[in-house]
C-alpha cells in the first residue's frame, strides 16, 4: 500500500445501520453478542448469492458460536469451513490431530458417529479407516456427533451436524456447501492433484460423503486450495510450473462426479471454489493454467479479496479495499487482472468475498487522518476479539465504533471512499484497525453490480452483529418477506435397526414402521418392543411421510428412495410383515433408571451387502435331509414360517422368526424343543465343557466369555481378564468390561472387606452401590458405567 496523496478524501466517521430489534446472541471471549435484524427474511433474486462463511471450530471458547446462531433466513448458501484430506498437515492445530483421529475412526465406537454414518462410508475399504489422499469432511468427531448446543428458545441438540440439518428448515431454499481445505488443511492438495488416480481416489472419497444418507442436506462441495503455486501456510510447498493446470483438471473431474452422482439421486451439486487473489497468488495459477479455465465446471468462483494487508506489514494499509489507487491490493484491481491476465469476460459467476473483521496496526506515528494511509507501522498493536491482530465487528461497533459511528473510548473512526474501507485510530496508543463498515459493504455491492457478479460472500459469518449482511441487503435492493417454511421438513432419522455399538442418546431420533420417533430417556429397543419403562421413553413424532426423512436403504449408499430404508449403520435382524426385529440393548444415560433389565435378543442375520434385508414376500425354505421326519437345520435354508421344526447337533429346534444361517444353539430365533442339553463350550475348547454357571456366582467351571457364543439366559456367568462376569439380558459379542450387559461378579471376599474400588469397566445397575475412588466412599443414584465419581453427578460422596 503506497502512502496516500495530498488528495485522499477523508470523512469523519464511517456511519452504522440504524440497530432494529437487537438480540442478546451468547458471548463470545467474555464479550456480549448482539445480533440485530436478526428475525429478518430477504427475498432474494434466484442466482445472485449471499453466502457467509460458518467456521466449524467456532462453538469452542473464544466464538462461542453455533450452528442455530447463523442468520440463514438472511443468506443463500452456507460454506462449512471445513473438510480436509487425509494426510500430513502441519500447519493445522496440533499438527492436524483432530482431522487425523477423524480420518482414523469416523464411526468410533460407542458414539453418535455410528449413529450418523452408514456402513457405506464407515466400511469403505473394509475399516472405519479412510486413506491418505481421501477427504473428512469431519474433523472433529466429539464437535460434530457429540457435544451439546442449546438453543435460544432453551431447548437442546446434539452435534453440530443435527444444527445444521436444521438450516434447511429453517430457510428451505438455503444451500450448503462444504468446503474443503483451507488455510491449515491445504498441505495435501499439492501432492493429490498430482495424477489422475490420486484426484479419482479423492473424488470419490468426496462422493461417498455426498451419497451418505446424514449428508442428504448438502449441496455441494467447495474447493479452498491455498495456494497453486505456494505462498500458503506451509514455506516452501508448491509447483508454480504444474498446480495451476492440476487445479484445473481436478475441478473438471470434480464436475463430471458430481454430475453423475447428481443425476443418480436427483440432486444438483453445486461446485464452488475459493482463490487468493493476491497478483503474487494469481501469477502463479497462470503459470500452467488461466483462471478461465476452470469456468465452464464451477458454479461460483469465489475470491477471498480480503487480508490484502496487516500486520506482517511495515505499513498502514486496508485490510480487505475495493479499490486502492496505485496498487494492485484491491478488488477492482484483481477484477482486470482476471479479465486482462486470466481470460474471464463474463463475471456472473464470480463473487466477491467480504471481510467482517478488521486487522490492526502497530507502532503507528501520523499526523492526521490523512496520513495514516501508508503511515510506518510494527506489529498489529494490543488485543483483538477473539485472535491477537483480529478484531470482529461484533466487538468493533460497541467497544470502538459506537452508535453514532464516529469513535468511542479513544478511538476515532474514518472512512476513506477512494478504498471502499474505514480505519479507526487511537492516536495515543499509536494503533489502527483497518475495517469494513457498513458503508464500505455498499461500496463493495456497488462494485459487484457494475461488473454484474454473482453476488457476495463473507468470512466469516459469526463476526458479524448482523449490521453488515443488513448492509448488503439494503445495497442490492432485496425484500424483505416471510420465510416460506418446507411442506416436509427435514429431519434425520435412520431405521430402528441399530449397531449394538450404538448408544441411544435422548434425542436422537429414527424410523419404524412407517413413523418417526424420539428418544427421551433409556432405551434398548425400538418402539413397539421391550418393557413398559422402554416405551414410556420414546415420543412419536408423527408419520414418516410427513418429513423429509434422511436415512439409509439397503444395497445403495446414495438411495434417495428410503420407503424400503432398513439400516444406515447397522446389521439387522429380518423381519415377517407382522414382527419387529429384536433390537440390541445399549448403555443407557441418566435422566432415566430401568425398573427391569431388558431381556430381548439383538439383531444378528445379515445378507450379503452386510445389510438386512425384509423380503416383500418370504421365500420358500429350502428343503433338507431329515433325521425321525424332521429336516435337518441348513445354513443356506431360509426358514420363513415361523414354528418351523428342525434338528441339529443331536436336538430339535423351532424358530420363533423368520432365519438363514443363524444356528440353532447359537442364535436366539431358535428355541430347543427336545434333545440333547445345549451346552456352551470354553472358547477354543474341543470337547463340551461344564455348563455356565447361573444364578449370578460361579460354581465349578466358568466358561471364558467367547464373541462368537449367543448367551441367552440372563444371569450366566463367564471370565474374562481374569474376572468373573454375569449378564443381565441376552449378548452376544459385547464384551465384559465395555459393554453394560455385563456386570463384574463380586467376590465373597471383597464383600467381606467393604466396598470394592470403582472400576471404570463395570456397570453399576442398582443405586446405592458403595464403592471407593481416591480415598473417599462414593454411591451411585442411578445405573451407572464409565463414569468417574468426583467428575459425574451419577456419584455422591457418602458422608
């Protein structure tokens, strides 16, 4: 930025949107939000955008900001920063730890991202586990799955990703792209654009996303590969000579995907892309490429015309100008430098990116307004709202700006109409921030009409008060109308045939028999099967065809059609048109304690996609050879009628439901009828060994507990690790120590010298149940498991 002339125009203060409805908003680094316009819906022209920027890490402390925060009634698209691609990326926070456990375990166990993601994702491969060169679009699971949001009406939700879900209620006619990349996952991108199979293998990582049934609410990806060429955040990286040109090719192999998928599933992906555009940036693109090149492929070229200056700068200078004099740091600039350099005539698909932050300057000696310009400066200064240097206009307009836009608590603030940009000054202290008012946000539309852009977009949305996006409104003239709400809303609920990793969580919601529920409290089973205590616990919600219900069929990752939806993330038990599958029991949580331990058996049978499957009409059993006119039980038979008799292992069995290769003595749909016992063995042992003891303590030999081995009589005891356990209903292949239907047995010994050590393994069923944990005697008021006394409220210490 070249110091200013004798002629640079000046006016005092930068003038503030009249505030309309303000809104207490959270707080954000101890400092008050206040949203105005928030309730505000803008009709607005189909094809011109008004999209913002939703950084995901934001709901951590500093921004404090969630998904139900963002002002979707007031914008056209939403870009999800952001996914990134498995690999090494060292300038991500903590070495890009959080995007590597992602990309290691997408569906952890026992957490809501088995109840999210389908086996079509978690599976690919073979292993929950995606390859370097294939993209997350999650990179931090607990945010995402887990953690707990309230909302401005006091009411709860879980996970990121059901906030999001909830924009497009909200605003049906909003999109939402994810983009991908950014300035710390950005590093991959150099070496997967490499070559047509690395570019393939990350397509279609980004089109398994888009198939799975939990993403049915996003509409398309963005791609934010900082740089071609370098100058990103890690020195040294890039190819000026090739990256522009593979930059190309994989946008329009991007295109041909998602066409494709698009035209698979009745969905038209949009595919955006984010450049710097600073010239050194762009000189680089145009080393093997034009930037004209990628048009024809992409609905939207975004530029980030901002961060032009700061303070790595020596300098004054405008953080995110339209048009600053002599310089090329500024978006008119950039605009000829596209049309002049990069082939591009037609902008009406390019839209220009604004700042709704400032950045300060440190060290700053000048003499009047005029002169700050260009003025020496070093370093950025003292604070900023939520980054050191980085200040947001939430903060900006009651702590520095004020209401009648001309400065407060020492500052003073200026525009400067030649750069489209506002600059407040605390002479005394010697430090600038250099902002975008609500002036500057006119200027910037105005711009966008004279070259008949596509529209505006911001980074990022939570640093605004809602004055900014007001602005833009208001420059291009839009209406203000009623949000028209979606005839069938959308709503996440997969098939009530659930993983037994899966841990029923109040609120989570899914569909049975044409209908779709909620959870409320403890659960094992669907509704409509377990005890009364289970039913009490879920809400129904209404008719399945009252909703736009995202979920997942069998046989097809990207099924839009889900009216035959059995699982999104599970094996399940087939079904006859009049009996509900068993369900799996699952930890339960605390706002609800079961009077009697659920004793239904788990779904086991599977077809060959790993899915089960209900036949519309139940196919013939296969017939076998007989033993005393009963057929003998066949792995390949399908038994469809139920009370079907057949003999194994020297004993005669009936089903209770329809079954194929589940066996009797193992599975639960086969009940014994007469013959001989049916006895479990040890695992691994070769002969019968003495039957599992009952009765919750062990007498003679206790069988070791085997994943392979159905126990179906509550109260069996086994050993594992060198303890005994017994199970409270029927298990098979959960494991003593991390599952809830075992429970430790406790020896007459430990009884006898008072109360055992907590253990985080063991379930604690009965309330009451004393036990020690460092050094103090601790009871349980509810059933308890993996809760740590002195940290969970399931705990009081005993007095």
């Amino acid at each position: 930025m070249s110091a200013a002339s004798a002629q640079t125009v000046v006016e005092e203060g930068v003038g503030t949107m009249a505030p309309e409805s303000p809104v207490a908003d959270g707080v954000a680094n101890n400092k008050a939000r206040t949203t105005y316009y928030k309730n505000r819906h803008y009709d607005v022209p189909e094809g011109r955008e008004v999209g913002a920027y939703y950084a995901s890490w934001g709901v951590y402390g500093g921004r404090d900001y969630s998904p139900h925060q963002v002002p979707v009634e007031r914008l056209t698209h939403v870009y999800v920063a952001f996914g990134g691609i498995c690999g090494d990326n060292p300038a991500a926070y903590n070495n890009g730890g959080g995007l590597k456990s992602s990309c290691q375990d997408l569906g952890k166990a026992n957490s809501n991202g088995a109840y999210y993601l389908s086996n079509s994702l978690l599976n690919r491969g073979g292993s929950t586990s995606l390859s370097n060169g294939e993209v997350s679009f999650v990179d931090d699971n607990w945010a995402y799955w887990d953690r707990k949001y309230t909302n401005s009406d006091g009411s709860a939700y879980e996970g990121e990703i059901q906030g999001m879900i909830d924009w497009k209620n909200r605003n049906p006619d909003l999109k939402v792209v994810w983009s991908l990349g950014g300035w710390s996952y950005s590093r991959p991108f150099f070496e997967m654009t490499k070559s047509a199979e690395s570019r393939k293998k990350f397509i279609d990582s980004v089109v398994a996303w888009l198939s799975d049934p939990v993403m049915g609410f996003v509409d398309g990806v963005d791609i934010d590969w900082e740089f071609p060429g370098g100058l990103g955040a890690d020195a040294g990286v890039g190819d000026a000579s090739v990256d522009g040109a593979n930059y190309v090719a994989l946008v329009k192999e991007m295109r041909t995907a998602l066409d494709a998928l698009g035209a698979q599933n009745g969905h038209d992906y949009e595919l955006t892309t984010a450049i710097g555009v600073g010239p050194d940036k762009l000189a680089n693109f145009g080393l093997s490429a034009n930037i004209a090149d990628m048009m024809p492929y992409v609905d939207r070229l975004g530029l980030m015309s901002y961060d032009f200056a700061g303070a790595w700068d020596s300098k004054v200078g405008f953080n995110a100008a339209i048009n600053d004099g002599d310089s090329p740091l500024g978006v008119e600039y950039v605009l000829k430098l596209l049309r002049d350099t990069h082939g591009i005539t037609d902008f009406s698909k390019v839209a220009m990116g604004l700042a709704f932050y400032g950045r300060s300057h440190g060290d700053v000696v000048a003499s009047d307004p005029a002169s700050l310009v260009g003025a020496p400066s070093n370093g950025a200064g003292p604070g900023g709202t939520i980054e050191d240097g980085s200040f947001s206009y939430f903060d900006l307009y009651p702590n520095y700006i004020g209401p009648d836009g001309k400065g407060i608590n020492g500052w003073s603030a200026y525009y400067y109409p030649e750069y489209g940009a506002g600059l407040l000054w605390n002479q005394s202290s010697g430090q600038v921030i250099s902002f975008t008012p609500p002036k500057g946000i006119e200027d910037s539309v105005e711009l966008a009409k004279k070259y008949n852009m596509r529209g505006v977009f911001a980074w990022t949305v939570d640093d605004d008060n809602g004055m900014l996006l007001e602005a833009v409104h208001q420059a291009y003239g839009h209406n203000v109308t009623a949000v028209q709400p979606k005839d069938k809303p959308y709503i996440y609920a997969p098939a009530c045939d659930m993983a037994s990793g899966i841990t029923i969580k109040p609120g989570m919601v899914f569909s049975k028999d044409g209908a779709v529920y909620e959870a409320k409290g403890w659960v094992s089973n669907c509704p409509g099967v377990g005890e009364a205590w289970e039913q009490a616990n879920w809400t129904k919600l209404g008719s399945a065809s009252d909703y736009t219900v995202l979920t997942g069929s069998a046989g097809s990752a990207a099924a839009a059609d889900t009216s035959n939806a059995v699982s999104n993330a599970v094996v399940s038990q087939p079904t006859t048109p009049t009996q509900t599958a068993p369900e799996t029991a699952t930890q339960p949580v605390e706002t609800s304690t079961p009077a009697t331990a659920p004793t239904t058996p788990p779904a086991t049978s599977t077809g060959d996609t790993g899915l089960a499957t209900t036949p519309a009409t139940q196919p013939p059993s296969a017939a076998g050879a007989s033993t005393n006119g009963v057929e003998v039980w066949s792995s390949s038979a399908v038994y469809a009628t139920t009370g079907t008799n057949v003999s194994h292992n020297g004993a005669t069995w009936r089903n209770k439901w329809w079954t194929q290769g589940e066996e009797p003595g193992s599975a639960q749909v086969w009940e014994k009828v007469s013959g001989s016992a049916n006895v479990v063995q040890d695992a691994g042992a070769a002969q019968s060994a003495t039957p599992q003891a009952t009765g919750g303590a062990a007498t003679g030999s206790v069988a070791a507990w085997s994943a392979a081995t159905a126990y179906s009589a509550a109260n069996t005891v086994v050993t594992h690790n060198g303890k005994q356990w017994t199970n409270k209903w029927w298990t098979q292949g959960e494991e003593p120590g991390n599952s809830p239907v075992w429970e430790e047995v406790a020896s007459s010994s430990a009884a006898a010298t008072g109360p055992q050590a907590w253990q985080s393994g063991r379930a604690y069923a009965s309330a009451g149940t004393v036990v020690t944990h460092n050094g103090k005697q601790w009871t349980n008021k509810w059933w308890t498991q993996g809760e740590e006394p002195g940290v969970a409220a399931a705990w009081e210490a005993v007095q």
